[in-house]
C-alpha cells in the first residue's frame, strides 16, 4: 500500500486555482499549472488501502484506485499510467471533468476529508503525455469486421477505440464541424482545453480509427446506407433534446438553450469567430438551472464581460455535509462552489420563473420568478414573493429529456425507445434492430462522463461478440447498472 500512515500524517490539499482576476481574462483551465506535483505523491499516500475499497463501487469504470494510488505515492508514474489505462480510456477527461463519485465513496470520508482522488488520476495522466508514455496501441491482426459509431462524445470514442483495438475497422460519424461531441462544444475551455482532445484523436487515428466530420446519420446519410457498409453500428449520438421553459415571452429574443450559447464561445477559442454571435458582453445574464451546465454558462458569462450574473435553481439550497438521507458511499447532493461561482454572480435557490418581459423590439429585458416551496411533497408557489430581475441574455441550462428523435435517426433504423424516450436495449446493449448498438447518452439518459466511457466500452465488448462470436473486452457496466444515490 501507499503511506501506511498518510491518513493521520497529512490533510487534503487540492490543486491551486489561478486568481479570478487573471483567469477571467482569458480562456485557459482555472488550474495553476503544475501546482499539483509537489503535492501530489503524498496526496496519494492519503489512500487507506482499504480491504473494500468502496472507490470501487462509486466509480461505473472500475478504476483501480488504490493501485494507482501507491504507484502514484512511489512517483512509479509509467506503472501508474498503466493500471489507469487498464479501466479508463480517457482520464485526463474525467480528471478534469469528472465530479468524482468515487471520491464521495471513499472509506476515508466517512470521518475525514476523502482522499483527492480526481488529481491525482489528472497529475498521473499529464505525467504520462509529457513523458510520451501514451502511445497508440495498433491491433496486432485485422478482423475484416466493419463498425460505424455514431457521435463521437465519450461513450462513442471509447467505443470506437476499443473495437478498433479488438481489430475491426471503425469509423466515427460526427455531425459537428469538429471531433469531441460535448466535450468539444459543451465544455467550456477554461474546464478542460481542447489540446487534451485533440491529442487523444490523433492517437486513435494512428490505431486505425477513421473519423468523418460534419455528416448527420438520418439526414446526411441515411441508415440504409449505413448498414449496407457496415457489418455492425453503435448509436453513440447522446440525449441532446434540452428541457424547454414553457412560459409567456419565451419567444422573445436573448433567450437560448444553454447548448446553443456555450458552442459558440467554444468556437471563438478554436477560431471561427472573432466574436461569439450570442454574447453577455455588457448585458445582464439570467441562468436558469443549477448543474453543472447552469456553472459552465456563468463563467462563460464572466469571461465575455457580463454586468451581472445570476443563477436560479427551482431546488432548495443543499446543505453543505451529507444529510440522514445520503449516506456514505452514496453520491450526495452538497453545496458546492464552483470555479465559475467563485468569480462571482449571485445563486438564487426555491424560485420559478413565470414569465419573461421584452423590449418594443422583441429583446428580453426582464425575468419575472416566485419563490417555492415543498409542501407534502409537492412544488407550490408562495403568494407574495413575486419579483422580476433584469435579464438581457438569459441561458436555460435545465437538462435534457432525450436522444434526438427529429433527425430521422430513429425512425430510419426503426428503433424502440423506452418509457423515457432513450432507446432501448438489451443487456448487450443490443437495440431491437439487429447488429444495431447503443451507448452513452442515447440509451441511458442525461448521465456523467464516466458513465459514458463506461458505457462505450461494455457496448464495444457486445459488438464484438456480434462480430466475431467471443470477446475478451470488459464490459464494467451493465445496461440496467445506476449510480450509488438515493
């Protein structure tokens, strides 16, 4: 094991973020660079070694925590990167973007603060790309098997890299101009630089994997054609229907998804534009949601110069320490401060918007909200409390309900969806068409990243026994399989 004492000897230290007054002025991650090694090996050395290492458990990969842990705290960091990559494809991205349930399972938080688990995965995976320790793994024998993955966020890259690897030949479509799915254009890059994707694509492409941009499976082409040239397709394409605020002046001008703002920040950064077409330059920006899409929006706001941010949450405040009702080694829901929060803005919690107000020009110029409350279990407004706040830019960041059903993707394929509207499959992660997949987003719902890279490997590891009658890839996840909460 690591440090046998650690646990006694040394306290939580997290890695260091840049001054909000520096970092709102540019784009790159919040994190100081390097901060994290010279802390980082005894940070690791925190691990208990635990005989259940419930980390386990909290996390849908797998991840062999406690391994990587030791090797980490022994500075062994080829060996680290190894059982890292042993169960997760993408660790630089659920090190960054990840909220850590294994972290909230963790046996040395039932009474102390758990172990950094997250950067320590991240600092082992940088180790790596800078010592050139991650290198394309070419399958050793070609299957003469055919597989097109369709989107190309964590679940449909994880899937593509693994039957690439078993030896078929793969080909991701993707409807974006660029590969990355969400990861491209829904995370911000001050959360995660595009340099860490980018890096990733070029490995896979000297495995094998082949990538096609800017082609809509259902509309671009169709899935007739997609099976004739295929021998297998996993549907990879995410629960991309946002919830919508049905509310008198949702019409009005300024008003957008959530999905439909943070892209075209990202796009600035990549340079398409010189300026975004939506901005919060000088306007007052309302948020509706309080996720982590609502927190990505507000410091997308802060960045482009916003005079105001403010965030609603429909839910009560959480509190701060885990309640009766969460236990350990459940995923609790806490209070948390997000880098975007700590730049500034104000969170507004028990409030529902009724109706919007515009301009002679159709702009919104104003939010009208009334505080709730539960009452036997129910949501009900509370008479008197009605206020309106100014709102020029307002981003609704309120979750997803669904896969995309308007593309023609799945009525062309024929595909039967569940009773939430996610396409349903079998403990294969087979859909009712056969030699047709599904993974990630799409047939679990709105979910967490490592769920998809979860869900893109068990998917590979049913498209391969399709392909070839057997398969030696690990499936870490059942279909069925939810995350440890109550």
């Amino acid at each position: 094991m690591a440090d046998p004492k650690g646990f006694l000897t040394t306290g939580r230290e997290v890695a260091q973020t840049r001054p909000v007054g520096e970092r709102v002025r540019d784009w790159n991650e919040v994190y100081v660079p390097g901060s994290l090694l010279p802390i980082i090996s005894k940070q690791a050395g925190r691990c208990m070694d635990c005989g259940i290492p419930f980390c386990h458990n909290g996390c849908p990969l797998g991840n062999l925590i406690p391994e990587w842990n030791d090797y980490a705290y022994r500075e062994d960091w080829a060996a680290a990167s190894e059982r890292l990559h042993a169960t997760n494809n993408f660790p630089e991205f659920t090190g960054r973007l990840c909220p850590a349930p294994c972290e909230s399972a963790c046996v040395l938080g039932i009474n102390q603060p758990a172990v950094t688990i997250k950067n320590v995965e991240v600092s082992i995976i940088d180790k790596a790309w800078d010592a050139n320790d991650v290198t394309p793994q070419v399958p050793e024998r070609l299957s003469g098997k055919t597989a097109a993955v369709i989107g190309s966020g964590p679940a449909g890259l994880a899937a593509a890299q693994q039957l690439t690897r078993a030896g078929h030949t793969v080909v991701v479509y993707e409807r974006a101009d660029r590969i990355g799915g969400l990861l491209r254009y829904g995370i911000p890059e001050f959360k995660m630089e595009k340099r860490h994707i980018n890096r990733r694509i070029e490995q896979m492409r000297a495995e094998g994997t082949k990538f096609r941009t800017g082609i809509e499976i259902g509309r671009d082409l169709t899935s007739t054609d997609l099976r004739k040239r295929f021998d297998a397709v996993v549907i990879a394409a995410g629960a991309t229907t946002a919830r919508d605020l049905p509310v008198p002046g949702r019409e009005l001008n300024g008003i957008h998804q959530a999905m439909e703002y943070l892209p075209l920040a990202n796009k600035v950064v990549e340079g398409d534009f010189v300026a975004p077409p939506i901005t919060a330059e000088g306007k007052h920006v309302v948020v509706i949601g309080g996720g982590d899409t609502g927190a990505d929006c507000v410091g997308t706001a802060h960045r482009q110069g916003a005079a105001s941010v403010t965030q609603l949450e429909i839910m009560p405040k959480p509190g701060e320490d885990r309640n009766a009702g969460q236990p350990w080694p459940t995923f609790p829901m806490l209070y948390k401060v997000t880098s975007a929060h700590e730049e500034g803005g104000e969170r507004v919690y028990s409030v529902s918007t009724t109706h919007f107000e515009g301009d002679e020009d159709g702009n919104v110029q104003s939010l009208h909200l009334i505080e709730v409350e539960f009452v036997d279990g129910k949501l009900t407004q509370k008479p008197g409390t009605e206020r309106s706040i100014p709102a020029q830019l307002v981003t609704l960041a309120m979750g997803f309900t669904g896969t995309d059903v308007e593309n023609g993707l799945v009525a062309q394929f024929g595909l039967a969806l569940d009773e939430r509207g996610n396409i349903a499959r079998d403990a294969d992660f087979a859909t009712n068409v056969d030699g047709v997949y599904v993974a990630g987003d799409a047939g679990r719902g709105q979910s967490l990243i490592v769920w998809a890279i979860a869900e893109g490997r068990s998917a590979a590891r049913g498209v391969d026994r399709y392909l070839t009658g057997a398969s030696s890839l690990p499936a870490p996840i059942r279909p069925t399989d939810r995350s440890m909460m109550v």
